[in-house]
C-alpha cells in the first residue's frame, strides 16, 4: 500500500529517459539545462497538452501523481488513529468529493478533446474514470463496514 508509487515511477523515468534525446533545444542547444528544462515542461508543465495530441502527462505523470497521493494517505491512514465517528465521515465525505471532482475533471476533458479521435479519449479517460469511481464506491462501501462497526461494538459495550 504504501509503495504503490515504485510502479508508476519507473514507467515515468523510462519515458523520461527514451524521449530524453528527441526534445528541441531552445535555450542553448545541446546543454543539459535545456534538455531538462524541454524534459522537466514536456511531462511536469505545458508543454505537452492533450488537445495538442500528446497524452504522455495521462499515461505515464498523472498516474505517477495519484499513486504518491494514494501512498501518503495510506500512511497517513495508518500513522493517525481515528476513533472519532466525525472524523472518519469528515474523511470519507473528501474521499467521495475528490471522486466526484475527477469526474467533473473527466466531464471537462471530454469536452476539450471532442475533435479527437474516439480511441483517444477512452484511453486518456478510462483510468481516471475508473480511479473516480473506485473512490466513490470504497467512500460507501468504507462508511457501510464503520457504521457496522460501530453498531457492532454498541453491542457489545451492553452485554
């Protein structure tokens, strides 16, 4: 749980390092601070944007992005003990607004890629689409297993 960024980390160094050769120079060509700096806003800033055809931010620092951001709520997850009945639906409730705000965020690409090609928009949406939903399902499904818990300990506090 922890290290699910490991994966998602070396398919992005390994892009990073097969595209390293082909971007343009404009600062001063040939120097490494221009190869970084093509590199560092081809697949971190603005230089590949998904109108323009180029999905290589989708496919390899998005999914780089959420799985350190799955990595440090898990151990936040496991570092913070939470036996409050409000703090846990004050988290579920941000689980299940960061769902649905990826899939205003998957509304919002689909309109901006409505001249693209079909097989583009379900690759570039397929796994946000499936990460949203996972989120708002396991935001419910969560809330259903804490409030049995909770039942289920009210029971046994009157025995």
């Amino acid at each position: 749980m922890l290290r699910v960024w490991i994966c998602p980390l070396a398919v992005l160094v390994i892009a990073i390092l097969t595209r390293a050769d082909t971007y343009p120079s404009s600062v001063m060509p040939g120097s490494m601070l221009s190869e970084y700096s093509s590199i560092r806003s081809y697949f971190f800033g603005w230089g590949c944007r998904p109108r323009n055809g180029c999905i290589e931010q989708i496919g390899t620092t998005l999914p780089f992005y959420a799985s350190v951001a799955y990595s440090v709520g898990a151990w936040l997850a496991l570092s913070i003990a939470v036996r409050s009945k409000t703090v846990v639906n004050a988290a579920l409730g941000i689980v299940l607004a960061i769902g649905l705000a990826q899939l205003i965020d998957i509304g919002v690409g689909i309109f901006s890629l409505r001249n693209s090609p079909v097989w583009l928009l379900l690759l570039a949406l397929s796994g946000e689409g499936a990460l949203a939903g996972w989120l708002i399902l396991m935001s419910r499904k969560i809330r259903q297993i804490h409030s049995a818990a909770l039942k289920s300990a009210a029971l046994q506090s009157k025995l």
